[in-house]
C-alpha cells in the first residue's frame, strides 16, 4: 500500500461543467478531500460551480475544505509585477502546505479543482511545487488537463486560432499594452488576464473574437474589426462587470 499523499490537479473547463473530460471525473473519483479557495462572495459562483461538479460527479463519501484565498496586490507596476505576484503565491503556498499537512492523511489522495487547464496561466502547479521544495510535507502530484478558455473560445466563435503555417502566440493584456501591437511575425494573438482592454488602442483594421464567461449562463460573445465592435466590447464588459463584481475574458487578434 502506498503511504505518500497524492494531489490530483484536476483541470474542470472553461465554465460549463459538460467540459469535465472522463479523465478527470475519474480521478475526483479517487480522491477523498477536494481543497477550495473561498475568493470572497463576489465570486462565490466560482466555488459554486466546482461543488456543482462534485455533486454531480463523485459517487462516494468525500470532504471539501475551504481556505480565504489571500488578496493579492494588481495595482502593482510592471516593475514591481513579478515581486507582487511571488509574494502572493509565497501566501498561497503557506495555505497549501497546510491543508495538504493538516487535512489529507498519508496514503490519502487530495484534489484541486483548476478552472480551464492546469497548464496555461494558473498558478496551483508552481504553487504546489513550492510547497513540495520546502520539504515539510511529502506528496505525489499528478495533472489530469481540462479545456482551456483558449480552446472554448475558439469553439465558440468557430473558428481556428492559427492559419496554414503561421504561428499563433498567448499573452498578456499586460504584455499587450507594452508591445503595443501585435509582435512582429505573429499574425494571431490570444490575450488572456486583460483588465484594462489593451485591445482599445490598436490597429482598428485588426479582428478580434473576443468572449466572456465562456461556457457559462452569463456568456458573452462579440467578433468583427476593431473598428466596428472595440466600444461595443468595452461596454458590454463594464455592464458585466459592474453586475457580477467579476468578469473573465479572453480574446484572440487576427490581422486582416
């Protein structure tokens, strides 16, 4: 029998609980333990959401604890962005390390539930790896991968994310803004983790399939030139955003 811990890192989709894969409901039927961050009741459908998909999905006795997620500094400039975003994932790590040495018995199987996939702009794997490094409690990890928003976006609007032969590159909203523009080579750009519509400013000649709340009620979907829906975007993204007290969106550019 195995007496080391193992944490499933279990990628549930972009927002619509059919995109749990069969993998993945495999594996949350393995674990005994599902840890959740409570990110505060603006985005209690967040949790609500993973809950649903362990009550839908996992046909034995299991716990679910919960931890305050800690606030995180996102008026940080870019010098001082990395330095912000390591602290706070020092803090998370101090709340990881503690619900996998405290909350999951040897031999026991834990889960985190990641929205999208664990692979692309999350942070539990880096989290969970620090934890690992510091040596004060023992544990296998294991990745089951789930459907990005990327990937849903690009369902949604029907179309690909790359043309014959040309690349296609994910960034920032942050790093958007710095460039200024679509990199030089790079005829399509996903933009993830834009909270300031770096898009606005740019070539209005570019297209842009842009989409909120992917795979859920709330979901928002708005493709054309910049020139024709930029406005329409930005305030159809206030009106959300000021509703829900949150708002998640990605976007790819395309030149023409």
């Amino acid at each position: 029998m195995n007496d080391r811990r193992t944490i499933c890192v279990v990628g549930i989709g972009a927002g619509d609980p059919d995109h749990l894969t069969l993998q993945a409901v495999k594996a949350l039927n393995r674990a005994e333990v599902f840890f959740l961050l409570d990110k505060g009741r603006e985005k209690s459908d967040l949790t609500g959401l993973r809950e649903e998909i362990l009550d839908r999905h996992v046909d034995h006795p299991y716990r679910v604890v919960q931890a305050t997620d800690p606030e995180r500094d996102r008026t940080a400039a870019t010098p001082g962005y990395t330095p912000a975003v390591d602290d706070w994932r020092s803090r998370r790590a101090d709340i990881y390390e503690r619900l996998v040495r405290d909350e999951l018995p040897e031999g026991g199987c834990g889960a985190f539930l990641v929205w999208g996939d664990p692979s692309l702009y999350d942070s539990t794997l880096a989290i969970l790896a620090e934890v690992r490094g510091r040596g004060t409690v023992d544990f296998d990890c294991e990745v089951v991968p789930g459907i990005s928003s990327v990937s849903a976006l690009a369902a949604r609007h029907r179309t690909g994310l790359n043309r014959v032969g040309r690349p296609v590159q994910i960034t920032t909203g942050r790093r958007l803004a710095e460039a200024g523009g679509l990199p030089e080579g790079v005829d399509d750009l996903v933009v993830m983790l834009d909270a300031h519509q770096s898009f606005a400013g740019l070539d209005p000649e570019l297209e842009i399939f842009w989409g909120a709340y992917l795979g859920t009620a709330d979901e928002i979907l708005v493709s054309g030139r910049l020139a024709e829906v930029a406005e329409r975007i930005l305030a159809l993204r206030a009106e959300a955003r000021a509703r829900k007290g949150w708002i998640m969106d990605t976007y790819l550019l395309r030149r023409p």
